[in-house]
C-alpha cells in the first residue's frame, strides 16, 4: 500500500536518508515540531534492505576478488584471535525435526502440495543439514528435471499485507505506511508483527497464532539451528571482532537502525503482547492514537547527546529486544520477492520451507511464482527441480549469486551471517 499524496516533509525527510544515523535524532525534533508522527520520522530514514531487492553500494568484482584474495575468513570478518573466540562461543541449539514436520502438514492444510512417493507419502524429509547449518530438506526418491518438489500458496506465505490486516496492530501499522511509504516502513512493520506474533504465541500457543506452525521454526536467537549474525553480537563483539574489517561500517549501520527501530516498535506491539500475559486488561476503547508513540513519550526515551547511543533505547518489554531481533535476522536472511528487479516493496514475502534450505551457488531447485487468477490472493510459489536430483540428495537454494557484484563475501557475512565456500580450517 503506497501513501496516495506524500507531504512536501516527508520527501525532505527521505531526501536524508543517506545521513549519519547521527542526524536522526535532529530529524525526529524536527519532524516532533511539525506535528507529525515520531514513527514516520525513523521510517523515512531507514534504509534496511529486504533480502528479495538489496540495497547495496555498487560494489564491482575487480574489488570483490581482491577481497577474496587478500583475506582468510578470519581476516574477513576481522582479526584472526578475536574471530576464533567469536566462532567457538556458538552455543547452537537445534529446532525439533517434529516442527519442521508439523510445518510440512501445515503447508498441506493450507493448500500446498507436496511431492509423493508410490505410497502417497511425502518425499520431503528433514535432516541435518550437510552444509552444516542445522536442518536441511531432502528427497525420498529420484526427481526428475523440472518435478514439482511443492508449491506454497500466497495465504501461507507471510507478507506486509497480513501485517497490515493484523487485528490488533494493523491499524497503527497502516497509519506508520500512509506516512513513511513502503521502502522505510514495509521491513519495519514486518520485523513489528512477527516479533509480535512470536511473543504472542508464547503465552498461547502455535494453533493459537495464523503463522504459529511457522514462527517455530525460525531462528529467534543466535545459536539456534547454527544461527549465527550481527544482530546477535554484543557491542564488544562488534567492536573487538569486526574493527576494521570490510563488514564494520554495514554491521553497525544495520545495528543502530534496529535499535532504533525497537523503541518505535515497542510502543506499537507492547499493550497486545502485555494483554496476552495478562499484565493489564483490554481498555474499553484502543484506538489509534494509542498505539502510536506520543511526542513527549519517544523524546523522553531518546538521550539528547546526539551520539550513536542515541539510537539504543533500552526496551521495558520482557523480552521484545531479542524477538526484534531474531525477526530483522529472518527479514534480512529469508525474505524473498515475485520479481527481483521490482522496486515494490508490497512484493516481499516469507516463504515457509522455501527459506529454510540452504545456500549453494550451484542450487538444484528453482522457484517461481505462478498466478493464476488476477487476484494475487490466488499466487502460488512453486518449487522444481532444476535438475535431476537424486535420493537422498539435499535440496539447495541460490540466495544471490555469489558473482553478483552487489554481493561481495563480507555483505553476505553481514546479511546472511555466513561467507559462502569458505570454511576456515586453520
């Protein structure tokens, strides 16, 4: 949903979103004094990027290949001792095999299908993964070129849409759209409903949730399924870790506009998730304006220094900080998009099953949205073999081209959590 007129302070706000996070706090005054709302003033000026259309530099391959050449994996991500004690502090924790297994029957219930072998049994199994990153998908029996594997329809997907027809925030989502656009607020808004969803479903459970089946099987803090990224490390380990390496400056740019993001995020979700814990009682009336952060509330959790620390608010909501966390990890790690050279941010959806296999440059699958109704409602995601693939094989998805130039190892690293083809055995 695009803003049908865009005030001439809003483009002005847009025209800075390439400013120091430094300035933000100066911008959100400003807008403050116009009366227009603080949520706005972040998501104007955000520029995380979706993982379906990436927001990169123009990085060439001339400096791509000098990366690889000039540096291990350790000297990638930063110096070699203190990579060592990051990598080995890992503490994984591995998603049950049975929530990918009730994920698969979820998909099924909602109108997906699913390759069968002779005995009308799924030929989608699930395993630890041989490229060693928890669990992976793989085939029962030999495919064939071009076999469907299965397919995904739009309902079961998660998409800005569901966010925005969410029955408890949907309402002040829409209003942060209508002032912000898609490009700041589409990922801000998703990153809010399924942080929201998630806590949610702590108190009440996955049937209770639409995406329930789903959420538990994605990574919501570091570790889980060998989840490793920046959103996870602590400022030391940033620091200490990454200081002068090629990921540095994209780390803390996509760390300090999360932060930021958690305080906007909070006042939205912070009154449906403390009702689910039976903290306090439904008003009789919540509007609007209840689920948007006041002037006087967003300033005073702002420190006024206008250092880096301005943008690190600390949440008041048990546990809001990691699920916000864990849900810019899945946005920026999983998101895919119908058309990847489209510029429209309503496209970005979560496919489930889809965006849980693992990365090679070499995929054996491909997927393509099929529309077969001019309702989009109607789409499917279909997922075919690319080539024969045999039993036994795990199934491998391309997440971006590795000789993409606006790709280079240390952006997947920051992106993705992991340097593809590289594994340090020094």
């Amino acid at each position: 949903m695009r803003s049908n007129v865009e005030s001439k302070w809003m483009i002005l706000a847009k025209g800075i979103i390439t400013m120091s996070i430094n300035f933000r706090f100066f911008l959100l005054l400003f807008v403050l004094v116009l009366n227009t709302t603080p949520v706005a003033a972040f998501v104007a000026t955000s520029s995380l990027p979706l993982i379906g259309k990436q927001e990169c530099a123009n990085t060439n391959k001339d400096h791509r290949r000098r990366v690889l050449k000039t540096t291990t994996t350790t000297k990638l991500y930063g110096t070699a001792a203190d990579t060592d004690n990051i990598i080995s502090s890992l503490s994984s924790t591995y998603i049950e095999k049975s929530n990918y297994e009730a994920l698969l029957n979820w998909l099924q219930n909602n109108g997906g299908k699913v390759v069968v072998d002779d005995n009308g049994d799924s030929s989608i199994y699930f395993a630890k993964s041989n490229a060693g990153g928890g669990y992976g998908a793989f085939v029962s029996r030999d495919i064939e070129k071009d076999e469907l594997l299965y397919s995904v329809p739009r309902r079961a997907c998660v998409t800005l849409g569901d966010a925005l027809d969410d029955p408890d925030c949907g309402t002040a989502f829409i209003k942060v759209l209508e002032k912000a656009g898609t490009k700041g607020g589409a990922t801000v808004i998703m990153a809010a409903y399924l942080a929201k969803e998630y806590l949610v479903m702590q108190e009440s459970g996955s049937s209770s949730r639409k995406f329930g089946p789903y959420l538990e099987t994605l990574p919501w803090k570091r570790g889980m399924n060998n989840q490793e990224h920046i959103l996870f490390w602590s400022d030391e380990n940033i620091e200490s870790t990454l200081g002068g390496s090629f990921c540095y400056r994209e780390a803390k740019e996509i760390r300090q506009e999360v932060e930021f993001a958690l305080k906007v995020i909070e006042d939205i979700v912070e009154d449906t998730v403390r009702l689910a814990r039976g903290e306090q009682q439904q008003e009789e009336e919540t509007g609007l304006w209840s689920k948007i952060p006041k002037p006087w509330e967003i300033y005073s959790k702002i420190s006024a220094d206008n250092s880096d620390k301005a943008a690190a608010a600390t949440t008041t909501l048990d546990g809001l900080d990691l699920a916000v966390r864990g849900a810019f990890v899945t946005l920026l790690t999983r998101s895919f998009q119908n058309n990847e050279d489209s510029d429209d941010y309503e496209e970005e959806k979560l496919v489930p099953l889809l965006d849980m296999l693992q990365h090679n440059d070499e995929a054996n699958i491909r997927h393509s949205t099929i529309s077969y109704s001019e309702d989009e409602r109607d789409d499917v995601v279909e997922v075919r073999a690319r080539r024969a693939i045999q039993k036994g094989e795990e199934l491998y998805n391309q997440y971006i081209s590795e000789d993409d130039a606006n790709m280079p190892y240390h952006r997947f690293f920051t992106r993705f959590g992991f340097v593809p083809g590289i594994i340090d055995t020094e």
